[in-house]
C-alpha cells in the first residue's frame, strides 16, 4: 500500500509541469541523455571518464559519446585526454553547462514548488514532518 501511494505521489510530484519541463529542454537544444551526463557531472563535481559516464548512465560507450559530442559543440562540456592514461577521455563540466542544468532544473523545481503550494497547510505540515528525517538521514 505504502509503495503504491508513494509512486502515485512521485509521479504526480515529478510530472507536474513535464510539458514546461521538455519544453525547456527542446529550448536549451540539449536531449534527456544529454542533461543526465550534465547532471552526473554537476553531482561528481568534477570530470569523468566517458567509460564512468557511461558505466554510471547504464548506457552504451556510443550513446554517451553522441550525447557528449554534442555537449562539448555547444560549449557545455570540455572534453580532453585523461593525464593518467592518454587512450582514454575525461570530461568536465563547462560554466554554460552549469547554467543550462540550472536553468532547466529550475523549470523541474517550479513544477515540486507549484505542487507543494497546492497542499492544504496541514497536509504540508504532515509532509515536512514526514520528509525530515528521512532526508536527515539520506544527508549523512
């Protein structure tokens, strides 16, 4: 029962504004899997091997190669060679990067808000006691 309510409230959470939320994506020129190698950066915090990236992804060396082929075209990402093993690429995150994962995740973050603003005042309430220590306890 408890999973069945919380994936009905995830999916009305996540998908609150996914038109919003695409057609900022569409407007950034950038694909889902191209904002999920940006957004895997952004949480590393610094660069990644393509073979990390694409280890991390669960998606083929190609598919992540095309997605950040067209990354580093656009200035999202560098891309150069690894200084511990020449064969190999790392890529980092790049300032416009940065700012287009901000930018459409804020669209994402507009749709939790938006949702958020709907609950009743209790309902909120109950939620925030609910989150907090499980949040507490992810944070560690």
């Amino acid at each position: 029962m408890l999973t069945r309510e919380l994936g009905l409230f995830l999916k009305r959470v996540v998908f609150a504004n996914n038109r919003e939320f695409f057609r900022a994506l569409q407007e950034a020129g950038i694909s889902f899997t191209q904002l999920k190698c940006v957004g895997l950066l952004v949480e590393a915090g610094g660069p990644m091997s393509l073979g990390a990236l694409s280890e991390e992804l669960a998606l083929s060396p190609a598919a992540v190669s095309r997605a950040v082929d067209g990354l580093v075209q656009r200035g999202e990402l560098r891309r150069e060679e690894d200084p511990e093993d020449r064969r190999s690429k790392i890529v980092s995150l790049a300032a416009k990067g940065r700012a287009t994962y901000d930018r459409i995740i804020a669209v994402r973050l507009a749709g939790v808000r938006s949702f958020v603003e709907e609950l009743e005042p209790g309902e909120r309430d109950a939620l925030g006691s609910a989150l907090h220590p499980i949040i507490e306890r992810l944070s560690l």
